[in-house]
C-alpha cells in the first residue's frame, strides 16, 4: 500500500458535519502547537521507524520480544533518537519471567482443536494430559468459584471466558480437583491470555475460540488430550522514558505505547505502530518545546508477558508522584490491516464490560474522537478491558484514553460497510504471529491516528482544564474554544 500524502480538509470542515461534533477540551489556533504538529507528523517517517523496527528483529531471531537482544536494540534504537532530540531520557530496568510456548496441543476424538498456551501457566507433562472432559455451566461470573466445578476431579474442564480473571477460573477448578482448564472466548475469535503470574499457576491453561468452545461443550466426558508446555525463565528488561526540559512538571501529560513484541514475531502492527508513532511525534516536538505542561513520553517493556513495565512503572511512583501526571495516553495498535477506529470508552456510554475511567478520560475520548470525526472518521467505543498498558494508571486514579484499530477479533458487517475491509475478518489476522511483518500494516490508519494523537497531545500540553481544572498560567499560549477555531485548525493541518 502506497504512502497516503497529507490532504487539505477544508471542504470537510465547511460541511454542517463539523458543527455537530464534539468540541475537543481545548482548541488552538491553526499556528499554534497541535496544528503544527499534525503538519510534521508524516507518516513516511512514522514508516522508516517501523522499518528500522523490522530489520532490528530480522537481526535477532524474528522479534523483539522483552528480554532478548531484539528488544534492547529496538529500545536503544528509540533512546538515542530522543537524547540527541534533547529530551531527558531514562531506562527503567525491571525484573520479570520470560516465557516462550514449546508446545500447545489439544486433541479430542483424535481431531486437533487449535489451542494457545496461556501465559504463565503451569505445564503439563511431555506428551500432555488424557483425561475426560467437564464442561462447567455458563451464568453471569462462569467457573469463578469452586462452587461452580462439580465432578471434576482428575477432569480436565472447559469453561467459558468471562466474570473474573483467566487465573481466577483456572485456580478456583485446580481447588476443585481438575487437572487442566481450557478456557474459550465469550466473543468470536480465538483466546490469547495470561495468568498475569507464575505464582498464580495451578494447573495447565489454554484458550480456544468461541466456535471451538461450543462445539465442545456437547462433548462433555469425550476423552481430551491436553499438551501445553512453557519454557519459563528469570530476566530482566527496561522501559524508556523521555520528557521535554520544559513545562511544568506537576501537571505533566503523558503517553505511551508498548515497544515489545511475542517471541512469534517482529510485532510491527503489535506494537511498533504505536511505538513509531510516539516516536516521531516526541522528536517533532522536541525536547525543550514552549508548552505550559511538561511531555513524557513512554515504551514499555514486557507488556506481552502481563502488562509488566508499565504496572512496575506505576508501582514506583509514590502518591505525590502519580498526583504529577495529569492524564495517560495509551496506543497499542493503531495501524491494524483491516483496521477498526476504536478509542476507549472514557465514559462507559457504551455500557459494556468494566465501567468509566478515572474523571478526565470522558473527556479524553471527546478529544481524539472530536478530531477524527471532524475528518470525517466515525469512531467507535471500546472497554477498558485490561488488556493494555493503561490499566495500572486507571487503577491509581489516572485518567487515560488512547486509540485501538483492533486485534483478533473479526470486523462485522456494519464497520466494514462504515470503515472499509473485510467482514468476518479479524482485524489483524497476524496478530501474535510471525507474519506481524511490514506487509501487516494500514498506512492510511497510522496515518489518521497518529495525527489525532498529535493534535491531542498538544492540546493537552497546552492546557488539561478540561481534564483536570488546570487551568494554563499567564505566560501560556491561551486556546481558542470555539468550534470555528477548530475549523480553520483542522483547515490548516
């Protein structure tokens, strides 16, 4: 897919569209700092980042998973650019238990069902686990207490996804006498977990798809064999962490993105979109940028071994210190090949899953979505569900927003017919795959999406009023808030 140039969106703003979307928190002029920064933020740069990113894991095993050199040199990669841009940069190093899959098997009636070893897990022994099969009944929290597991000793039992934790369900039916869980998804689509934590693992865990769950579950005491082993082993990563030398650094904005990828693969949609994004967009902005609140930006690590650097970041931070950080911007695939326009559900209007975020993400959402709407790209909802780096931020009280273009679920009808691709599809068929190469990768996607994450961001280093009630200080550049401001900014970028 060829580049997409940056087009004038002069006509889009001038239709009645523009005046029924949602007013962004702040708005600035077209000459100042949002405007400016979606006009240097070029996606043919965001690319060569993703190159670099490809060719730094074709050098190391196929990836850049946390722990290997892989990961190092992609991080190293990203921390050089930002010290020579003048931001300060720091590398958080952290302790955490590597993983990589040796096999993950699942055979019923002599069939193989597709299964994924569930991070963390306890292993079974080589050659699996015979054993017949329990199928534990489906309510509101399914296989949540032991309650739930009846005769399922020396079993190994299928649950459904749902109402607690994967780790939760597969220690509530170890307590009930199981000897291995599979647990399959509540929406279509194949199951990718963890545990969250080796100390947490009882018993073999894996997960298979919904369609595979179903069929099974009217197999209940058909004869399984169960083969999921995991090579587990001590090491150590780091995060990097860049801010600008200037604005305050008590309302500080923040985001970040995970630069790990699985030990499968590159991880180029998951993560190095999101990484190269921020990247490009921080050395846009400079290290010492006229901006009323300081910039930090963020690249964990570990994150697909449990969401490890960004919770031990967090965990850091004394109270005084997460009172510091204003609002957290999260983006963990944004350039999906059958993309979707997610952004997270601030304000739980969608009524699904977990509920708002912290006071202040409401508004965050009205922000990016605003300014992809005013583009004339309808966006949807999507649950805080825990599956990204926000979570430690909204667990302490920060507010938090960020992007999505979707993983492995598959696009419906109705947003194929709103966005474009394939129905039936899953967003991002190569997800946790090898094939998460330069081929996996929505240019027009990254494109919209890293330009609303630079207007966002810089609307927000101007002022967080509208998250926070920060207002800016006399010497701040004051944002114009009204909805023609808007107009002739996006007119101009």
């Amino acid at each position: 897919m060829s580049l997409r140039p940056k087009r004038s969106f002069a006509a889009l703003v001038l239709t009645a569209a523009l005046a029924t979307a949602v007013t962004p928190a702040a708005i600035a002029a077209p000459t100042q700092l949002p405007g400016q920064l979606v006009k240097k933020t070029d996606v043919g740069s965001i690319n060569r980042h993703l190159i670099a990113l490809q060719r730094i894991a074709d050098r190391n095993d196929g990836n850049r998973a946390a722990g290997t050199d892989g990961h190092a040199a992609s991080a190293e990669y990203i921390a050089g650019k930002l010290e020579a841009a003048g931001y300060s940069v720091t590398r958080q190093e952290f302790p955490f238990i590597f993983t990589e899959t040796i096999e993950e098997k699942l055979t019923v009636g002599g069939a193989d069902v597709p299964i994924t070893v569930m991070t963390y897990t306890a292993s079974t022994p080589a050659g699996g686990i015979t054993a017949p099969l329990a199928v534990v009944l489906v309510d509101a929290t399914p296989g949540c207490e032991v309650t739930d597991y009846t005769g399922v000793a020396g079993r190994i039992v299928l649950v459904s996804r749902g109402g607690c934790t994967f780790a939760q369900k597969q220690a509530a039916a170890a307590d009930a006498g199981a000897v291995a869980a599979i647990i399959y998804n509540n929406e279509a689509g194949p199951l990718n977990g963890t545990l969250g934590d080796p100390a947490a693992a009882r018993i073999p865990t894996g997960g298979i798809s919904q369609a595979d769950g179903q069929a099974l579950s009217g197999q209940n005491g058909a004869t399984v064999t169960l083969d999921l082993r995991e090579f587990q082993e001590p090491r150590t990563s780091f995060n990097v962490i860049a801010e600008t030398k200037t604005g305050r650094k008590d309302n500080v904005v923040m985001a970040g993105a995970h630069l790990d990828s699985v030990p499968e693969g590159p991880g180029i949609n998951d993560n190095g979109t999101g990484s190269a994004a921020l990247l490009e967009i921080a050395l846009q902005l400079g290290g010492k940028p006229k901006v009323e609140n300081a910039v930090r930006f963020a690249w964990w690590s570990a994150e697909e071994f449990g969401l490890v650097g960004s919770t031990h970041y967090v965990d850091s931070l004394s109270f005084e210190q997460q009172l510091d950080i204003a609002l957290y911007l999260n983006f963990d695939m944004i350039g999906s090949p059958n993309a979707a326009y997610f952004a997270y559900d601030g304000d739980d209007s969608d009524g699904e899953g977990a509920g708002p975020g912290p006071y202040g993400s409401a508004q965050i959402e009205a922000e990016l979505t605003g300014y992809l709407n005013a583009r004339g790209v309808p966006t949807e909802g999507t649950d805080f569900d825990g599956r990204s780096d926000y979570g430690e931020f909204i667990a302490v009280g920060i507010p938090a927003g960020g992007l999505f273009t979707g993983a492995e679920d598959a696009k419906t009808p109705e947003q194929a017919a709103k966005w474009g691709g394939q129905a039936g599809v899953a967003f991002d068929p190569c997800y946790h795959q090898a094939c998460d190469n330069l081929g996996n990768v929505d240019r027009v996607a990254l494109d919209r999406n890293a330009d609303a994450i630079a207007w966002t961001l810089g609307t927000f280093a101007l002022s967080t009023e509208s998250v926070n009630g920060v207002a800016p200080g006399k010497a701040a550049v004051k944002p114009h808030r009204a909805p023609a401001a808007q107009a002739r900014a996006l007119a101009a970028a």
